[in-house]
C-alpha cells in the first residue's frame, strides 16, 4: 500500500503543472486550429489557381525558405526556455542578450538566402519566392522572446497577434490567388504578414525586459555571447538537421522531376505538415516545465505520459482518419489532378505518427542538456535522407521519397529513445493510448461506410471519433475540465 502513496502524491503534483500547460495550450491550440484552417484555406485557394508546374516551383522556393527559417533559431529559443524553466537566470538581461545575438544571426542567413535566390536566378517563381522571402528571415531572430510568454503562461495576446496577423494574410493572399496574382507576389503577401507578426510580437514581449542592474553579461548561467553560442549551437544545429530532412526532399525532388509532380508531392507535404503542427506546439510551452521536472524522474514520467495522452486524443485520429480517406481528401481540397498522389500522403501520415513520439523525446534531450546526441543523430538521418533520395528517388519515383521520410523519422526516433530509455515511462505511454486507438478503430470503421464520398466520410469519422472516446471517457482530464459539464465522466 505504501509504495502507492508516492505515486498518488505526484500525480497531484504534476495535476497543477499539467492544468497550466493545459491552459496556454488550449489558447495556442485554438490559434492553431484557426491559424491552421486559414492556411489551408490559403494553400487551397493558391493550388488551385496556379498551374501544378508553377506551384512546385513556388513550393520548392518555400522549402528553400523553411530551411533557412529553422537555421536562424540556432538553438537560441530552447536554451532561453530551458534557462527560464530553472529559473536562475536574470530572465531580462538573458533576453536582452539572445535577442541581440539572434537578430544577428539571423540577418546573417537572411542574405545568404539573397545570394541562394540569385542561384536560383531572381527572375524564376522559386528564385523570387525565396528572395521576397527574406525579411521574413532576417526577423525570425524574434522568435526566442516567445519563450517568455510560455514560461509565464501568458499565451493570450501572442496568440492573439499571431491569429491578427494570419487573417490579413489569409485575406491577401486569398484575394491576389483568385484574381490571378503571380506566385511571388502571394509570397510577397506572406512575407509582410510574418514581418509585421514579429516586429508585433517583439513590442509586446518588451515589457519583461527593462533593464536591470546586472549587466547583459552578468545573466547568470550565460556569462557572454560566446557561452550563450556555445550553449545553442548543438542544440540549433540538431534543429536545423531535422527541419532539413523533412524539407530537403522537396528542394531535392524539383530538380529531378518535372515541376508537376514536385507541385503534387508539395501539395501531400503541405497537407502533412498541417496534420502534425500541435505535438510541436505543445513541446515548445512544455520545455520549461521539463527543464525544471528533469531532477525528479517521478514527476517527469508522469508529465510525459499526459502530453502523449494529448498527442494520442487529438493528433493520432486526424492522421489516421485522413489516411484511411488520403485518395479522396486530396481530390476534394485541390482538385482531380492531385487525387493521385493520395497514396503519398497515406505514407506522409504514417511518418506522421512517428514524428509524435520523435517530437516528444526530441524536447526531453534537450530539456536534459543532451544536444550533443541530437546533433550526432540527426546528422546520420539527414544523410540518410539526402543519399537515400538521391540514389532511389529517380529509380522508384516520389513515392520513395515518402517512405524515406516515415525511415527517417524512424532513425531520430530511435535515437532519441536509446539516449532517454531510462526515463521513458513506457507503460504509462502505453496504458493512455488503448482508448484513443480503440475510439479511431471505430471512427474510420463507421467513416468507411461514406468512402465514396469523402466530406461525408472525414465528417462521420470526426463525429464517431469524439463520441466513442467520450463513451469509453478516454479524453485527457485537463481536456475535460475545459469543456462543458455535460460532457464530463460521472
């Protein structure tokens, strides 16, 4: 009986902490799904009104940009988290000094993504779309500042400003698509949009960095620009790599087929990317809290198996309904010609389910100061990926491409597990995924009924998905709390 006692005791420990990151995520959460509904309204609207050559240039252009986007984090955002989750810094003066470094840093990328632009010859839809492209660059150095608004579990007027700043684009590019705009002006649209969000979201962040007495040098745990390189540098590189072998592929593929089929591929990806935004959204509020967790094994085994009890709720049932309706749910988004390559996002979505856990541990390696691995790991995945592409990709066609995602993600997965087998709880992450899996077993059972007819399949499928997981009182209990009294177990 009394080796029961501890685990109860941290189990309503961690409930407090949970409830908070339950909190910040149910209003990034809602930003997302909005945020995520605008951009698919925008990539359908851009689809469908540019020629399937012109968008996989367009779409290897953005590939090229999301590259160089994760290039300017350095790693600087997840230091500055991990810091204000100890809490033994100046938090001010460390932001002062990682805002100052980042902006440097990512101006620097910035005009290398001129000078890539100019390979690609400006003139050119893919050269064009990377060039307006780059003041968007040149200001994600910003981005580091949002950690302040994670660790205080402040998240309403960041999601605010981003949700502001995703309308007008939206609208924008919406507009310019069906009147006919060329690709790089939408780019163009998007770019604005992202530059405005930052300089925003910078304004309201300042508020936690007035100056104080300690010098910016004097943070505690960053003695100058040089440790706080040397802190971010592993850990900004291992980001990098593993942005690059989710996007390289695209870049890739554009100048090994013709610009149609790399626009087809582009559209799965597009729809991909969109399916698996919240398990990095959640790690990102989550990692000064796991920072602060790593030193009680206890309390951290339990905070991990209630964010894969998300993961499991609310991603696993929208990969798997789409995969099972993939054929059909891109004919209905963008049009005949793309309903082919449904077979493509089907394997996307497999690569989807993994990316959840390689997401989930990947935050934990560095929440424990383990960037070193992450590097080492992902730089085997990236040049599996890049080989792999390059010497089965012209043999096997884009459907290799796909399939050496789901292997990629199977690589950094593993690694990631092998470095953190200790502190995994693997039975707890196992006992909160039965009722989810069993709740979408039934949900694409009933959808599959309305195959034929997709909206009516993926509608039926969601529907049957949350009523059989509310009868089998499967939800996550932050989750519950948040929505109304009916709906709550007895």
């Amino acid at each position: 009986m009394s080796s029961d006692l501890p685990g109860t005791v941290v189990m309503a420990d961690v409930s407090e902490t949970a409830g908070k990151l339950a909190g910040s995520a149910v209003l990034l959460i809602g930003r997302k799904v909005a945020g995520s509904v605008l951009s698919a309204v925008s990539s359908i609207v851009v689809v469908r009104s540019l020629l399937p050559g012109e968008f996989g240039e367009y779409a290897a252009g953005l590939a090229a940009f999301y590259m160089l986007l994760a290039l300017t984090e350095f790693g600087f955002s997840e230091v500055f988290g991990r810091a204000l989750g100890q809490k033994k810094v100046d938090a001010a003066a460390l932001g002062r000094l990682v805002l100052k470094a980042n902006l440097v840093w990512s101006s620097i990328v910035a005009a290398a993504a001129v000078v890539i632009a100019g390979f690609f010859a400006y003139d050119s839809t893919r050269g064009g779309t990377l060039l307006v492209m780059a003041p968007a660059v040149a200001l994600a150095g910003t981005t580091a500042m949002r950690q302040f608004f994670y660790a205080k579990h402040e998240v309403g007027r960041m999601a605010t400003v981003d949700l502001s700043t995703a309308i007008i684009s939206t609208i924008a590019i919406v507009g310019s698509a069906s009147l006919g705009a060329p690709a790089v002006l939408l780019a163009a649209f998007a770019s604005a949009a992202a530059v405005v969000n930052s300089l925003v979201m910078l304004r309201v962040a300042s508020q936690w960095m007035s100056p104080r007495d300690a010098a910016d040098g004097d943070a505690a745990g960053v003695q100058s620009p040089v440790h706080l390189i040397k802190e971010a540098f592993p850990i900004g590189f291992a980001s990098f790599l593993s942005t690059a072998y989710v996007s390289i592929d695209v870049v890739i593929l554009s100048n090994i087929f013709p610009a149609e089929v790399v626009g087809q591929y582009a559209s799965a990806v597009k729809l991909f990317s969109i399916l698996t935004i919240f398990p990095g959204l959640v790690m990102s509020i989550a990692l000064p809290q796991l920072a602060a967790e790593w030193d009680e094994p206890d309390r951290m085994g339990v905070l991990l198996s209630r964010l894969w009890h998300w993961f499991m709720s609310l991603v696993m049932p929208g990969l798997v309904i789409v995969a099972a309706n993939a054929r059909g749910v891109m004919t209905l988004l963008f049009g005949d010609t793309y309903g082919e390559v449904g077979p493509i996002l089907r394997i996307l979505a497999v690569a989807g389910a993994v990316s959840m856990l390689t997401q989930l541990l990947g935050v934990v390696v560095v929440a424990a100061a383990r960037a070193r691995w992450l590097v080492g790991q992902n730089i085997i995945a990236l040049a599996f990926n890049v080989g792999g592409n390059l010497l089965f990709a012209p043999r096997f066609g884009i459907s290799a491409s796909a399939w050496l995602t789901v292997a990629t993600e199977v690589i950094v997965c593993g690694g990631s597990w092998l470095i953190l087998r200790d502190r995994i709880p693997c039975a707890a992450l196992s006992r909160v995924s039965l009722l989810p899996t069993a709740a979408v077993a039934v949900a694409v059972a009933i959808g599959w009924i309305f195959v034929a007819t997709p909206w009516m399949a993926l509608t039926v499928s969601a529907v049957a998905y949350v009523l059989a997981l509310s009868a089998l009182r499967g939800w996550p209990v932050e989750m519950v709390r948040m929505i109304p009294s009916i709906a709550r177990p007895r």
